[in-house]
C-alpha cells in the first residue's frame, strides 16, 4: 500500500475516533475509514499485510476486525518481548 494513502487514511481514523465528540457520528466515519484502510490493503499489489497502531480503544480495534472480516482479511495477534501487535493480514488463498 502506498505510504501517502496509508497516511491518509490514518489520519481519517484518528479524526473520527471515539476520544471525539458526537459518538454516532464518529462511529460511522469511523467505520468508513476502517473499510477504506481494509479494501486499499485488498487491492494492494505491494503489501501483503497492514500492521495497525497501537493506540486505538478496544471498541476501535472490534470495528476494525469487522470490516476486515466482512472482506475477507485475517487479523494476526502477535505477542513478541511482551508487546502485542496486531495486523491485518490478506489470506494466502
């Protein structure tokens, strides 16, 4: 995924997270920008997975699998040195 895009889209995440003001509203925009993080790493040629940042509430981190479930992409916990890490990951099919 090319690193602009991936910035962009991040940045579309924090400004709607739940930390913000009129929650409904946010959660839709938020939900939005994760389908559009999920279907730009679908429809990469470079990038096989999309490691997310760590900051994001655990509600954040549910809506996110959602819509990577929705289209088909694996999440991948990884706990290494006692920190966890969490990636989106595209199926090997």
């Amino acid at each position: 995924m090319k690193q602009r895009e991936y910035l962009e889209i991040e940045k579309r995440l924090w400004k709607n997270c739940f930390r913000c003001k009129d929650v409904q509203i946010k959660v839709t925009e938020f939900q939005k920008a994760a389908r559009d993080l999920c279907e730009r790493l679908i429809n990469s040629n470079d990038a096989v997975r999309q490691i997310l940042s760590e900051d994001f509430t655990k509600e954040e981190y549910e809506i996110i699998c959602e819509e990577a479930a929705t289209l088909g992409l694996n999440v991948v916990i990884s706990n290494r040195y006692g920190k966890e890490t969490i990636f989106l990951q595209k199926n090997k099919s």
